[in-house]
C-alpha cells in the first residue's frame, strides 16, 4: 500500500514533533511508533530517512555504554533541535 508524499511528510512532522517534546531524551522506536499509532518497521524506515537527511540521530548504546543488539533510540540532532526551538518562538 503507497501513501502520499503528503500524508508521508505528515507522518514525518509527527515524529519530529514528538522528538522535539522529548528532547534531549532518546526514545525507542517502539515508542515513537506507539505515540503516532503507525506500524514499527514504517517508523523505522522513516527515522532511517530522517537520519539520512541529518535531522536525527540513531543511538545504539544504552546510557550505561553497552551497545544495543537488535533496538536503537532516536533523537534530534543539535542543529536540528535548535532550528526547530527558533521556529516555535
């Protein structure tokens, strides 16, 4: 099933949008999906795009150091945060 460019930049606003609120906490992917109610493997392509693009940022360790196996956290770039904060004001 294909969905439009439109309802797909959307989507990615949500998940901006929700990692923008929860800045500078990461968050799984599990989460961001739940929050948006779409599907994981969806989100994950998407924060995949993102991440392409430099608005996000994968972490594969936990806040211990260990790295994760089979999970990643998500959250906003610097740079991305701060263009963002400046377009809220």
């Amino acid at each position: 099933m294909k969905i439009s460019d439109k309802k797909r930049e959307k989507i990615l606003s949500q998940i901006v949008d929700f990692l923008f609120l929860s800045f500078p906490e990461p968050r799984f992917t599990s989460l961001i999906a739940q929050e948006i109610a779409r599907d994981e493997e969806f989100v994950k392509k998407l924060l995949i795009d993102l991440k392409s693009k430099k608005l996000v940022k994968e972490v594969k360790k936990s806040p211990k150091g260990i790295d994760y196996l089979r999970r990643s956290r998500w959250k906003l770039t610097d740079e991305t945060y701060s263009i963002y904060k400046k377009g809220q004001h």
